[in-house]
C-alpha cells in the first residue's frame, strides 16, 4: 500500500498515527525523503503502509527525484491517494488531486491504473468542511474524511483499504 499525494498533506503523520513507524514529521515540503514502511494489524491481517516522499508537478521525469520515487510505487497493490481538504496558497484540492492522477498516468507501467482509496485530510480545520464537499462532488467517487492528526475517520479509511486489498 503506497501512500501518495502532495506533500505536507499529511502521509507521515498517519502512517506513525496508524502503526509504530516513526516517520520524521515537518511543516516544510519534503520531510521524507525515502520511503518509510509501517505495518498495520487489522482484522484478522495486516497491511504493510509505504509512506512515499511527496510528488510534484513534473515528476514522471524526475521533478522533485519523482521518478524515485514513482518507482516504488510500483511495488504496491494499491495507492492511498491523500489529498489536503485545508492547503496553503492557491493550491486546490481537486487540482492536486488531478495533477498526482496525471503523473502517475504520465509515468506508465501501469502506475496510474492500481486501484486506489482518496482519503481527504486536515477535516480538524475549520476550512476543509466545505472543500470537502466541492471536491467529493468533482471527483464523483466514495472518499474518506479524515484527520491524520486526530485520528478521525481513519479507522474507516483502514477497513475500506483491507476490503479492497482482500477483493
């Protein structure tokens, strides 16, 4: 299970939230510069979790090291596409979201077509309420709130990805 999206969306924060790797957490771009594995017991299983460095605009060809990075996604079954419902600037949830989606596409190897749960993170901030609701709408698939921060709605996020893994 690869967890991908922009970075500081908060990959390393759940990953340690969610199993005892110990991810170095910042609030600069690119904290995490390798991969770092956790395992999660769920059920009557576990889930390895690859937390991946953040992907950029430009990375199928190397942008940011992306094509690394990319390369580990290879490696998994299925992608846990993070995306910040609350991001700085001017950046968009839905236009992140879109943007990681094409450079997966971009980069082949089939990359782009694994199966993937959208989980929409940072709901503890007040502002994520109502991008959450445009954006669920503009994708038009099942998403799953969550905050990687306080734990909520992560547990349902976890069950949906080991149905999925199981299927």
């Amino acid at each position: 299970m690869g967890i991908i999206g922009y970075p500081n969306v908060g990959k390393s924060t759940l990953i340690s939230h969610i199993s005892r790797a110990k991810s170095k957490i910042a609030d600069y771009p690119f904290t995490t510069k390798e991969p770092i594995l956790g395992i999660v017991d769920i059920d009557d299983g576990h889930m390895v979790f690859a937390d991946m460095p953040g992907l950029i605009e430009g990375a199928h060809r190397g942008k940011g090291l992306g094509d690394i990075f990319l390369r580990h996604i290879e490696r998994t079954n299925i992608l846990l596409h993070m995306v910040d419902m609350a991001p700085s600037g001017e950046r968009d949830p839905y236009d992140d979201y879109v943007s990681i989606n094409k450079e997966l596409m971009l980069y082949g190897k089939n990359v782009g077509k694994k199966p993937q749960v959208v989980a929409c993170n940072k709901m503890d901030l007040p502002e994520a309420k109502k991008k959450l609701n445009i954006f669920s709408k503009e994708i038009g698939k099942k998403v799953f709130p969550i905050s990687a921060a306080t734990g909520a709605g992560v547990r349902e996020m976890l069950e949906e990805i080991w149905r999925v893994l199981k299927a």
